[in-house]
C-alpha cells in the first residue's frame, strides 16, 4: 500500500481546517479518503464540490439509489470507501 503523506485534523489550520471541520459535522470524521487531499486544500475543496453537485444533481434516481450504485462499484473494485 502507498504511503502519502497527509495533515491530521488537529495540524489542520485556514481553509483545509475548515473543509475539516465540514467533514465532520458531515460525517462524524474525517475519513482517509478526504486527508489523502490534505495537501492540496483546493483540490479537496474541488472533489468535494464535485461529489456534491453528482450526489445532490436531479436525476432519474434517488439518493438512496445513487448511494447503493456507489456502494457496488466500490465492492466491484475492492474498494472500501
């Protein structure tokens, strides 16, 4: 597995501290996935954009169904996020 060096939430400060503490109000956590984008504040500023725009987008179907959709094709690539 690779190593990528990442911020903790309690080194976070300014703007990654704030998409942080989003996180957690979110989720409860910070999960790996979102400090994997630690160096890069804008970039997980951006993929967070983006998954919210697809999660929360008008579509054919629900939220539930998207989430169950996403769930699959993360079993698929044995992925466990």
């Amino acid at each position: 597995m690779a190593w990528i060096k990442t911020i903790t939430s309690a080194e976070a400060e300014g703007q990654l501290g704030e998409q942080y503490e989003a996180a957690i109000k979110r989720a409860g956590r910070v999960y790996k996935i979102v400090e994997s984008m630690s160096l890069a504040p804008a970039v997980l500023d951006a993929s967070m954009k983006l998954f919210g725009a697809i999660a929360h987008a008008p579509s054919g179907l629900t939220r539930s169904n998207r989430e169950l959709v996403a769930v699959v094709v993360s079993v698929a690539n044995e992925c466990h996020y």
